[in-house]
C-alpha cells in the first residue's frame, strides 16, 4: 500500500507532469493567447519576407501601431464601460484641422496650439457622452450620427483641402525615433551595439508617447477607484447605481478621455505628415475595434484591459504589413486581414478553454 502511494506521488511530479503544470501557468495568463498569437504571426511574417525584420519597416509598424494604439485605448476604455464611439476617428481629423488652423492661420505656437487641440477632443467627447447619458441613447448608434455632424465641420473648414504650412518645431514629434532623444555620450554606446541600434532606430518617438498613455490608462483602470468603477459598470450598470456610484459622471469622463486621446493621435499624424488633412483618422475606427476584442476586451464591457488591447492593434498592424510586403493584391488585402484575425481571435479563445478551463 505505501509503496503503490510513492510510486503515485513520484508519478505526480515526475518531469513531463511538472513541465505540463508549467505550461499550464504560462498559458493560464490573461495575456498569453494574444502574446502567442502576436509571436506566431511575427515568426510566420518574418519566413513570408526577409524585409520584415529591417529597420526600416519596424519603424513603419511602430508608428502605424502608435495612431491606431491611442484610438484603440480610447476605445478599450469605452468597450470595459459597456459603450463604443464609432466617432473617435472624426474626432481625430477635426482635431488636428483645429490644430492646423491655429498654427498656420491664427500664427498660434505649437507649445498652444497642441493643448488647443486636444481640448477640441475632449470637447467633442464630452458631447457624444452628454448626449448618451442625457438623452439615453445607445452609444453606437449616436457615435455614427455624430461621425457625420465632425465630417461636416472638418470639410467645413478646410473645404476638403489639406492645411499646409506647419511649422516645423512640430515635425520633431512624428519623425525623431528613441535614438535621436539619447544624449551624443549614449548614442556611440548604442552604435557599438547593433541589435541596440537597430532597435532604437525602429522605436518612434509616436511610439514612446502611446506607451506612456497605455501606462497611463493601465494604472488608472487597474489601480483606481475610479478602474473599479468602470468594470462594475461595464459588468453591471443596475448593481453599480444601487452600490452608489454615479454612473453618468464615470460615462462622461471616460467620453471626454477618449475624445482627448483621440485628438492626441490626430495632432501627432499632423506633427508626422507635415500637413493637416481631413481624411486623417477616417480608417482608424474599426482596426480599434478589432485590436481591442483581439487583446481580450469584451464588447459586452466588464472585461479586458489596455495592455492586451495594445497587443491586439500590434496583431493588427503586423498582418496590415506583411500583406503589402508579400505584395497581396489590393482586392483581396481585406479577405486576408479578416482570416488572421478571426484565427488570432480563435488563438486565444482556445487558450482560455483549454489551459484556463473556462466553458
């Protein structure tokens, strides 16, 4: 009897059990079915085209990632609220047409007319929640009407043509990368280093200042009251009124943060392409979407978070560049970026089924 209980317990942790249960935890972690997905999709981009990997086209992923990212936190913290702004790209081009406005023709400095613009952002947030919370209508369908109401007033004041002429103090913010920002005594310690270099010349400044925000936005949902607010909302708006919290307060500023970061990704589009143009933001919408329900985010709210949203618009752009590097036809780019993300989508479903045990 004792010796069949020895032969069971070393049978328990012999190494291909302890090695399982080690698997086991890995993938039991909330963001382990969309980091492998992201490594996967990066590993089989990389064996499709050998200009994947170049610095050079890192750098053209990162600064993709870096517009779409802030949109999609924008629209992480909506979707965990229960709600969705289908209005944030039109916010983003008539941000930045305010911001272009006011530098080129009001002759206004960039050091103001950055705070200018996102204060329109936040402004044009605002009214989308006031007009959810005031008047009780459901979020995405208002968001599409006010899509309409922000084109009118981008192509209203810029007649469809682009604002040129921005000064080039701004220019800094789209086009230096991290190793532009390192003092001269670090950057001849990096170039002695040439996977270091490689990687600071791919990483964007764009890039660097969505990080922070997702830091930012990280801390605030994860570490606050007011986080705890948003999930017990978003899970369940009756029990949140009933255990005091003011739900319609939580709603418009969370509105009036996406609006704000909405113009964040509008102004520094601005600061990169050295013109103002409506058209800025007009396909950054449903990439959002996708990314946020990719990384984890419900569209029913109450669950996901920024991060794994952020590795979600990652999966997203990745499958966006390797599409034109392998040099897909144009009709058939759409049908492909579907595939994969529906297979990344299911990646990650079968990784909560099987190593987290959720039915």
């Amino acid at each position: 009897m004792n010796d069949s209980t020895t032969q069971e317990k070393t049978a328990e942790i012999s190494p291909e059990n302890e090695h399982a249960g080690r698997l086991r935890r890995l993938m039991s972690q909330p963001l382990s079915g969309v980091l492998a997905a992201l490594a996967i999709i990066c590993l089989v981009s990389s064996l499709l085209s050998s200009a994947f990997l170049d610095a050079y086209n890192l750098s053209i992923i990162a600064r993709a990632l870096a517009f779409v990212g802030l949109i999609t936190l924008a629209q992480t913290m909506l979707m965990v609220l229960g709600e969705l702004d289908l209005s944030l790209g039109m916010i983003s081009g008539l941000a930045a047409v305010i911001g272009g406005i006011a530098m080129v023709h009001w002759g206004m400095h960039p050091a103001l007319a950055i705070p200018l613009t996102l204060l329109a952002g936040a402004a044009c947030g605002l009214i989308n929640g006031l007009l959810v919370t005031g008047l009780g209508l459901h979020s995405l369908v208002l968001t599409i009407g006010m899509s309409g109401v922000y084109l009118a007033f981008k192509l209203g004041f810029t007649k469809g043509a682009a604002i040129t002429g921005i000064p080039e103090s701004i220019h800094f913010l789209g086009q230096a990368n991290l190793y532009d920002l390192l003092p001269a005594v670090l950057q001849g310690a990096v170039e002695k280093i040439p996977p270091l270099l490689k990687l600071c010349e791919a990483l964007p400044l764009l890039t660097l200042i969505m990080f922070v925000c997702m830091g930012i936005v990280a801390f605030i949902m994860a570490r606050t009251p007011f986080g705890r607010y948003m999930y017990a909302i978003g899970n369940n708006t009756a029990a949140a009124q009933i255990l005091g919290i003011r739900v319609n307060r939580v709603r418009l500023a969370v509105f009036t943060c996406a609006g704000l970061l909405a113009a964040l990704a509008g102004i520094l589009m601005v600061a990169r392409m050295g013109t103002a143009q409506p058209s800025i933001g007009e396909n950054w919408v449903l990439p959002s979407i996708a990314a946020s329900v990719i990384g984890g985010v419900s569209t029913t709210g109450g669950v996901g978070g920024p991060i794994g949203a952020i590795i979600g618009s990652a999966i997203v752009n990745v499958i966006e560049n390797i599409i034109v590097l392998i040099g897909i036809n144009t009709y058939w780019q759409s049908g492909v970026s579907g595939a994969v993300v529906v297979i990344a989508i299911s990646v990650d479903a079968l990784s909560r089924r099987f190593f987290r045990k959720e039915r």
